[in-house]
C-alpha cells in the first residue's frame, strides 16, 4: 500500500462518479490506515468504478414516478415554488376543495386565486376544468368583463369537452354586448361615451373560437355595426364583407349586404370625383337591390343607387364636354358622347348629349364636303 493515497471520504465519492464511463486505476489504499478496512485492495490494474455504478442506479430509480407516488398529470411549476405563487394543497383534489371552501366563506378573491393555482400546477388534473370556470365566473361576478372574457376563452380552448360549450359562449357574446353598449368615461354628470370598438376583438375571438356557432354570424355583423358606430366605414365594409362570404345562407347575410352597399355609398359621398369608389358602391347596391328583391331597405337601396347614377353619368357627360368645347375635338367628343348614352340612357344629360352628337355630325359632314375628303381632328384644328 501507498500512504501518499490516502484521501478522505468526501473526495473519494468525488472520484467514483467521475469515473463511471471510463476505466481508471485502482490501487490499494485505506480510507484511515490504522483500523477501516481497504475501499479496493485489487493490484494495480484497469477496472470499472462499481460504486459509481450503484450511484447512478439509485438516483434514477429515486426519480421515477412511480417511486415518487405521482399522479397521471404533469405538474407546469413544482408545487415548492415561490410562497405567494404556490397552491395551498399537495393534489388538485385538495387544492379544488380548499378553493370552494374559501369560495362559500365568501372569500371570492382568495377562492380565484387557488383555482388559477390549480390550474398553472396540474392543467391535466381532472378537476383543472372546474377550476378555470369557477375562476372565470367569479371575474364575472366581480365586474371583470375582460378578464373574465379571457377566461372563458381559456377554458373553451383547454376543455372544451369538459363544460357547457353553448352556455358559455352565450355568456361570451353577453359580455361583448355589454362592452359595446357600456359608457366610459362616466364623471358627476357628465354621461360619458360609449366605445363599440373595443367590443370588435370580443366579437373576433368568438367567430374564431366557434366559426359553426348559431350566433356567430350575429357576432360577426355586430363587428362591423361597432365599427359604423364610430365612422370607420372602410373597417366597417371588410367586416360586412367577411358576413357575406362566411355566412351567405344566414339572416344576417341580407343586412351585411345592405350595411356594407350603404358605407360604400358614403365613401363615396366623401370623394365625388373618385370614380372607382362610386362604381363599388353602384356595384355593391346593385347586388342588394338584385338578391333580396323583398327587403325593408330596397327603397332606400334604389334611392342611394340612383344618386350614384346621376353621378357616374354626369362624370361622363362632363369627359365628353372636355372633348367637345375645351380641345375642340370633333371624333374623341362623338366618340365621348355616344358612350356616354350607351352607359347612361336614362341620365337627365342624354337627351343634351343626343342633340349635339346630330349637331357634330353635320359639322363633320359639311367639312367633309368642303374637303371633299372626310373630316380628321387635323382637320378640324386646322379650320
């Protein structure tokens, strides 16, 4: 034996775990040279450290679930985190009851808390789904109309087939209504005023959560009224639109088609020259006026459609005036004027435009008589 390799205990466990995957040398030594027995007393040769071995064995086996007496669900947190973070009980069973103790007592803010616990420590628990709708409805209780939105929200998408589904999407499109019609900004007496848009993000999250839902048309026509509600009309249209096209076969299809035709009809009246805005309308109140033939508001339809008749056909009586008295161009005015009838038959400027497309006429054929030769628009500058 070499007295130079005596180490203490502590630095010897050190060197066995260090040594498990490779072969190392062992020698003869003691652990106190007087009265321990020798830790290996093999000769000096290549060897595996056996007690190494043993000591990973047995840390795998203490980490195993089964040693530990775990349940089916994986915990997100250890239950042994910060204090004010952690839940009150060691199981999700003891942790639901100890919440609906403290929510009986009358203890709401608390009772939310350990439910929200519950479920950040054991989502997979069988009680986690009853957890997040009681937390829920005690934020609605309390007035919470966002958070407990949120919540609802939440629960939805985690369980879905834990909980009423339609209740509480009823619930859901409740608390959108209410943050639609709701007063903000309410001081002695002064009433406040009212922000429908910020009910549009509600309205969203339940057409995308239940698309087939019976009520999401409605929340999806209601998106676009909260967005009428404020002027916004171009948001106002992509939210009518999306009615339209996801939901054609419903009631609320015939009053999307006719709210999205009438705020094209008023982005129109903001730009009169805008041509391409007051063909989307005509386009758009001509659709209505076609596919609900029986509805309350066909009159008003035919009404606003006239008026952007009357304009698009003045625009283009206006072009073939241009041509007629502004360039003097006798072909580009008659070919702007018989255009113009073509499109506009029926506008209070085409009997105008039919008399001097005859008048145009005869000019060109006295010149062309002149001329002997017809008449060009270099010919007509030049006379």
């Amino acid at each position: 034996m070499n007295p130079a390799l005596h180490l203490p205990e502590r630095r010897l466990k050190h060197l066995a775990i260090r040594r498990i995957q490779r072969p190392v040398k062992c020698f003869d030594f003691h652990l106190d040279p007087r009265n321990s027995p020798p830790l290996c007393s093999l000769p000096m040769k290549k060897c595996y450290a056996i007690p190494g071995i043993y000591i990973a064995l047995l840390l795998f086996i203490g980490m195993s679930p089964a040693v530990r007496g775990e349940a089916d669900y994986e915990e997100i947190h250890k239950p042994k985190g910060w204090f004010f973070s952690s839940p009150a009980c060691d199981n999700p069973s003891d942790q639901l009851s100890y919440a609906k103790k403290l929510q009986d007592d009358g203890k709401a803010s608390s009772a939310a808390r350990q439910y929200k616990r519950l479920v950040n420590y054991w989502p997979d628990a069988p009680e986690a789904a009853s957890a997040q709708y009681e937390y829920a409805r005690i934020l609605d209780d309390r007035g919470k109309i966002f958070d407990a939105f949120d919540a609802y929200k939440a629960l939805l998408k985690q369980y879905p087939n834990h909980m009423p589904y339609d209740k509480i999407l009823d619930r859901m499109f409740t608390l959108a209504i209410d943050v639609m019609n709701r007063r903000k900004g309410h001081f002695l007496f002064f009433p406040g005023f009212k922000v429908p848009t910020r009910a549009v993000p509600l309205f969203e999250a339940i057409v995308e959560l239940a698309p087939e839902w019976k009520r999401s048309p409605e929340a999806q026509y209601l998106a676009g009224q909260a967005y009428e509600a404020e002027n916004d009309w171009e948001l106002a249209i992509v939210a009518y639109t999306a009615t339209l096209y996801r939901y054609p076969l419903s009631p609320y299809a015939e009053k999307a088609a006719y709210a999205r035709a009438s705020n094209l009809f008023l982005l129109s009246e903001e730009s009169p020259i805008d041509l391409r805005r007051a063909q989307e309308a005509w386009a758009a109140l001509t659709f209505f006026i076609n596919n609900h033939p029986f509805s309350d508001h066909l009159n008003a339809a035919k009404t606003m459609r006239s008026t952007i008749y009357d304009r698009m056909a003045l625009s283009a009586y206006t072009e073939a005036l241009f041509y007629d008295t502004k360039t003097q161009k006798t072909e580009a005015a008659l070919i702007a004027y018989r255009r113009f009838i073509q499109e506009f038959p029926h506008s209070p400027w085409t009997t105008q435009a039919e008399k001097r497309i005859q008048e145009l006429q005869k000019i060109t054929a006295r010149n062309a008589s002149n001329t002997g030769s017809p008449a060009t628009e270099y010919d007509n500058d030049e006379q």
